[in-house]
C-alpha cells in the first residue's frame, strides 16, 4: 500500500483529494444531424448532449467542440463547475468550496490547463504543519515519535492484510485487529483513531466501510500539491468559453434507442445521437434520472456498491491571525471525539487573509449538516480554543459547506466500499449501445476522488465518439 497525496507526520505521505466535479442533473436542445437510416456515420458530425457542466462535462463537450461537432451542455445548477465551487462572497478572498488542489502537478493534465488559463498556483507543503494533542499541547518529543510509530503501524497493517488476505474486510476492523485495540491506552488510541480518520478525509469514506483491499487501488501522484489563490474557478471558466451551456436545467429521464438518444429535463425533450453522462455517483444512486430501456445489470450493480463519501469545509475570517504559521495544523483528538476538527489549513499563507479552514469528513462531516451553522462554528472555535486559549477573537464571518446534502452531489467523492472492487469503475464508465456514455471521477479506475481523474474520464468519454 502506498499512501500519496497527504502528509502522515514525515513518514507517510497522504493527501486530500480535490473533490473532482459535482456533474449536474441537465438536458439539451434537438435533433441530430445523420445519415439516411438515423446512424450518423462515425466520421460525421455528431449532436452530441453532455449532462453536467462539472469539468469532466466541461473537459468532453469541449474535445467534442474542437473536433467539429455539435455540442450541448446541460447543467441543473445556476452555475457552472460543479463540485469545483469558488465562493465569491468575501471581496478579495476568492475561496474554493469543492476541489481545492491540484494534487500532484508532474503529468497532470489540469497543471497544463492551469497554464493556459494563466492560473497562479501557490505550493501547500506536506511538511509544513503543526501537530497538536487533545488538550492543546504541541506534539513533540516522545508523543511526536509515538505519533509517527502509530502511523506507520497503521499502513503497515493495511499493506500486510493487502498481501495476503483474499476477503475484505474494512479498514477499521484491520488496523484495531493489527494493533490489538482493546489493550491500547487512551493515548496511543488517540493517535490509531488519527491516523484512521486521516483515511477517511483523504478518500471521504468510514473506515468502517471502506474496503481494506481496493481502498487505494489507484494511480500514485508525482510532484508537489498547489492551489488557486484565484479560485479553481478559472479551470473551469477557460474550458466553457464558447460552448453552448445551458443551465437550470435538471435532467429526469435518458432513452435511447439504435436511432439516437432523448435527454428528457424538467423543461424539455432534446434530441441528439450521443450523451455523455457525467451525473456524480451519488445522483446515479438516488434514482434522480430514469434510464430506459434500462441499464445493464453490472452497470447497476457497480452503482450500488461503490460508495460516496463526505468531506466537508468550514471556513472562518478572523479580525487577525493568530494561529501557527505552518501550512497545516492537525489536532489529535480523544477518542471520543473521533474525526472532529482533526485537520486545518492555514488560508493565511497563499492568501493573506486571517482565514483558516477546517475539515470534516465521512461520519461526522455528514453529521454536522444537520447542525445550523452556529452550532458548526461553535464545535469548531471550541477546538481551536483548546489549542490556543481562550482569549481568541471570534470570527467574523464564515462559510460552510454540506456537499451530502445538495441535490446535484449527495456527497463528495467516490471511494471503493466494502463489497465494491475496482472492476467495477471500468463497469460504471462502460458506454451503453454505443450511445450513453458515462464520465465522471468515480468512473476513472486509477484517479478517481481527484479532478484531474474526471477531466480524463471526460476526454475518454469523448473520445468514444469521435473514434
């Protein structure tokens, strides 16, 4: 097992990935060009429609655009980007509300749309954090190396399950059986709880139904972590200049047939030879769209058993930064508090504003959306009070995310479930009669959960048509 994108203490490196694209419910416009008998020749023009307007839409509609075909692009939400979400409400402090980095920049494509959209990045260091315990003190010394024992003890566990377990089992119930949980002190229980909820904000699921064996089944990242002081926005908006996007529009029903395919939305019937669907796994999940005649079973099943997780932000403005000048501060809670304002980023850094942003995933960030946003950044000063006093300003303002509970996401990103392998990604990308194709970060097998995933799920996607 190989860990990548984050940072467990120095020893092992973990990442949190950006959460690919919230692809909305959407339709399109009418018929198609073809030849006589309704089956566009494959070198003809196709009118093609692409559901959602997150970059794996976005990245199909405009590889179909370039090649000379007709191209619509629905979206259900009033916006473009999908789960890329760049906030404009405090002046001056663009902030991302989904997708976050670009999590490895070497070979990445999004590095070199970056480049062309003339996107400043600003570098996150892996080694730069500050690591706190439950009661607020720094971690160092003989704690900081227990720290790091636990967390190397934790992949090590995993990694030799890995190699010679044939039946799953989930990541909980490996690591706590390796360790031998029930003999551990609270402390050393701290620390095993840490380093498991680490999984959990860098796949988005719980440990207690991740998959043990196919949880990290995926493509290793090369090269340093860098966000958008600009907001990912701006990927976004460079790949929709001159498409035709149509949005508000929330698709209900795809029918096909060997003649072409209906988009049906809340407003409109459209008609094209092709749609490339590029809905989240959560919306596939929740029935929201109707396919007929049907999809095929290993399509429906690798649907249901994928799962989709949850990580949520919770950004506070302060009237002064007062906080450690490292780019992460991670907070080891007690166990009775797992998984609670565990990990932070300095937004002071690439910004220079007294921002910090906190996460919360799987259990708990699913958790808090039913709390109001009071009760949120009570929870949230609560912890930072432990760590720095409780002479802190208050903040002055705030802004929250609740990705499992919109309508166009129902979570954040995919990760592989127990009783799910990775056979079925390539089940849930596989087109259907050569007609519906699908796109999306949950259907890319080795860079699924990142946005550089979805945009190559789009261009794959598309490629399928073009030949």
């Amino acid at each position: 097992m190989t860990m990548h994108r984050r940072r467990f203490l120095q020893s092992v490196g973990l990442g949190l990935p950006s959460l690919a694209l919230l692809a909305s419910l959407s339709a399109c416009d009418d018929s198609a060009d073809g030849e006589e008998n309704g089956t566009p020749g494959r070198s003809g023009r196709q009118k093609v429609i692409v559901v959602g307007a997150g970059i794996s839409g976005l990245g199909a509609a405009r590889h179909l655009a370039d090649k000379g075909h007709d191209v619509s692009v629905l979206e259900a939400r009033d916006r473009i980007g999908g789960r890329i979400w760049t906030s404009q409400q405090w002046s001056g402090t663009p902030l991302d509300l989904g997708a976050s980095w670009i999590h490895g920049i070497d070979g990445n494509p999004i590095t070199d749309l970056a480049k062309k959209a003339g996107a400043k990045t600003v570098v996150t260091d892996l080694e730069s954090a500050t690591d706190y315990l439950a009661g607020g003190q720094e971690l160092e010394g003989a704690q900081a190396q227990a720290f790091e024992r636990w967390q190397k003890a934790t992949a090590n566990a995993l990694s030799a399950f890995q190699k010679k377990d044939d039946e799953d089992a989930s990541i909980r119930s490996v690591v706590q059986n390796a360790v031998g949980w029930s003999r551990l002190s609270d402390s050393d229980k701290a620390m095993v709880s840490y380093a498991l909820n680490d999984y959990e904000h860098e796949y988005s699921g719980s440990v207690d139904q991740m998959s043990a064996l196919y949880f990290d089944d995926d493509a290793k990242i090369k090269g340093k972590d860098v966000l958008f002081p600009g907001g990912y926005q701006q990927i976004t908006d460079h790949l929709a200049k001159g498409l035709s996007v149509q949005t508000g529009q929330v698709v209900k029903r795809i029918d096909w047939t060997s003649a072409g395919v209906t988009v049906t939305t809340d407003k409109n019937a459209f008609q094209a030879d092709h749609v490339v669907v590029t809905l989240p796994l959560g919306v596939l999940q929740s029935g929201a769209v109707t396919f007929g005649p049907g999809l095929p079973q290993a399509k429906t099943t690798a649907i249901g058993k994928l799962g989709v997780g949850v990580l949520n932000k919770c950004y506070l403005r302060f009237p002064k930064v007062f906080w450690a000048n490292t780019d992460w501060l991670q907070y080891v809670p007690n166990v009775d508090k797992y998984g609670q304002w565990a990990q932070w980023v300095n937004v002071a850094r690439p910004t220079g504003q007294p921002v910090l942003l906190g996460f919360n995933a799987a259990d708990f960030g699913r958790t808090i959306e039913n709390w109001s946003d009071t009760q949120i950044v009570d929870s949230a000063m609560a912890t930072l009070r432990t760590i720095y006093g409780s002479n802190i300003p208050a903040p002055t303002d705030h802004q929250i995310t609740r990705w499992a509970s919109d309508p166009y996401a129902h979570g954040s990103y995919s990760f592989t479930k127990l009783g799910a392998t990775s056979d079925m990604r390539d089940q849930l990308a596989a087109s259907v009669d050569g007609r519906v194709h699908f796109a999306g970060e949950a259907t890319d097998r080795k860079d699924y959960a990142t946005v550089h995933g979805a945009y190559r799920s789009g261009l794959q996607a598309a490629k399928k048509i073009t030949g």
